[in-house]
C-alpha cells in the first residue's frame, strides 16, 4: 500500500515561497517524504498544490503537525490555512 499527502495552500510570491520549499527538502526527506508534483492553480497561480509520497502515515501527520514546518510556510509567504489531507491508495 502507498501513502500520498496532498497539500494545498495561497502563498504571497510564488518564487520567494518555491526558495523556500525548496530549501526545506531535507527535513521532508527525513520525515519520509518524496516530492511528487508541485502544481500551481491555472486561474489563481498564487495557490499551491504539493502531491507528496509518504514511506509512513504517522510520520507524515508529525511532520505536517510540527511547529517546524508551521515556521516554515509563514516564513516562507503561506497565506491562507493549509489543507493537508492524508490518502493510502
């Protein structure tokens, strides 16, 4: 069975939020998390999605849930609330 998190929220400047997203890959790594797709709204490309591939659930939810990561998306121009959801396939 595979895990996925899907993850969707508005950043103020699309190229200042992707240095971030960026620079934040390792600690995704470290949580089990594979990159998969970054996509942008066609109508509003301010809002962000991010298909991530997750080796294991709970990690995925700690990570997700971390004061971490919350740092990280404010610093980095998040918006809005994040939707995070969690799918197996």
């Amino acid at each position: 069975m595979s895990h996925f998190v899907i993850v969707r929220h508005q950043v103020r400047d699309f190229p200042a939020w992707k240095i971030a997203f960026d620079a934040h890959a390792g600690k995704r790594r470290e949580s089990g998390l594979t990159d998969r797709q970054l996509l942008r709204n066609a109508d509003n490309t301010s809002e962000v999605v991010i298909v991530l591939q997750a080796a294991d659930l709970s990690r995925a939810r700690a990570f997700a849930a971390s004061d971490d990561l919350r740092q990280t998306m404010q610093a980095a121009g998040v918006i809005d609330r994040p939707d995070i959801t969690f799918l197996d396939d």
